[in-house]
C-alpha cells in the first residue's frame, strides 16, 4: 500500500467524537494526544507507514503524548468535550478541539 493509499483511508476514518466515547479507549491504554501543531493525517500516515525517525522525533518533542493525569481529570469533568480522533490499529490519535463558547 502506498503512503497515498494510507492517507486516502485515513481520510475516511477522521472522525470526531465526545469524552465518553474514548474512555474505553483510555482504559486499555490505547489514546494518543496529538499536538495541535501537527496535522493529524499527517501523525496516522506516519504510524501507519511505519515512519519510525519521525514518530520517535514527534514523541521527543512531546508532539505525541499519553494524556496526563491531570488532563483526564479535566475531560472526565466536561462530558461536552469534542475531539478530533483518527483510528489507526491498535491506537485511537485524538486531538483537543476548541470548545465552542
């Protein structure tokens, strides 16, 4: 499959959800926050091609991450928080979208 072939599927998995649909998703470890500051296409195509120097260099700049403790609090106390998600097996990429105010 070519990188093409893997954004033309990703595309069609970009998806966005609430807080509790993704709780089940924390639970068995699988959420990883993306930075705002990089496309999230951009991080499923990278996890999917197997782009290994470019996911270790976005985990060390801190562009990939694991929700902290004190984020899941935040969400778990907002049922109203929306996310972009993008699903790529085994992991569920999650982006913080702006609440509307």
């Amino acid at each position: 499959m070519t990188n093409q072939d893997i954004r033309a599927e990703l595309t069609q998995n970009l998806d966005e959800a609430e807080w509790e649909w993704l709780i089940p998703h924390i639970k068995r470890d699988a959420v990883i926050l993306v930075s705002v500051d990089l496309d999230l296409l951009d991080a499923g195509e990278a996890i999917a091609s197997d782009n290994i120097p470019t996911v270790e260099r976005w985990i060390n700049e801190a562009l990939f991450t694991k929700p902290s403790t004190d984020q899941l609090s935040e969400w778990n106390g907002d049922p109203t928080k929306r996310f972009k998600t993008l699903i790529v097996q085994p992991y569920v990429l999650v982006q913080e979208k702006a609440q509307n105010i």
